[in-house]
C-alpha cells in the first residue's frame, strides 16, 4: 500500500531542501473492499474484505504522518432492499473501524 498523498510546503524563496520539508497536509483513500453476496456470512456481517480492511488501517496509523483525512471510495455495503439489513452491516463496519 502507497503512503497517504502528502502535500509539502515547498516554497523555493524559504531556503528549505526537501529533506526539511513536512507535510501540510495529507490525505489517504482506498477503493472499494466489499466481498461478494456469496461470500456473506454471519461471521462477517459487514460484508468488508476484514484481512484487508484491518492490513490497511494498521497501515495507516504505523505511517510517520497520520493522514488527516481518510476517503472510501466504492461500495460500502451490499444493495439491500430493507433498512434492518443495511443497519446491520454498517454497524458491523463500524465494529471494524473501532478494533
């Protein structure tokens, strides 16, 4: 996994060298880590890639600078066609998020 995008304080008039610079800003995003209704269990309630969700969290707060935003890009949850079902993965999301 790539290092959250940083954007550096890079003003050639300051006399910084890269090597002195620190970010500003920085952002992380990461696409979507959904498995396949297939593979739903009530094991897995969220419906979330685990291994992967828990590799890039882990990831992300062993880096040297925290990202300051975190975007999720893609589905999140399975297309449900009641609000119970939905309720239920995103609070099994949230479970992931928490450990």
């Amino acid at each position: 996994m790539n290092s959250p995008v940083e954007i550096l304080d890079n003003d050639d008039n300051d006399g910084l060298s890269y090597e002195s610079d620190k970010p500003i800003f920085s952002f992380s995003f990461t696409g979507c880590n959904r498995i396949g209704r297939i593979a739903q269990s009530s094991d897995n309630p969220s419906t979330a890639n685990k291994f992967a969700m828990q590799r890039i969290f882990k990831e992300l707060t062993d880096e040297e600078y925290q990202p300051e935003l975190f975007f999720f890009l893609g589905d999140l949850v399975l297309a449900e066609t009641n609000t119970t079902n939905l309720k239920t993965q995103l609070g099994a999301w949230n479970e992931i998020y928490k450990e």
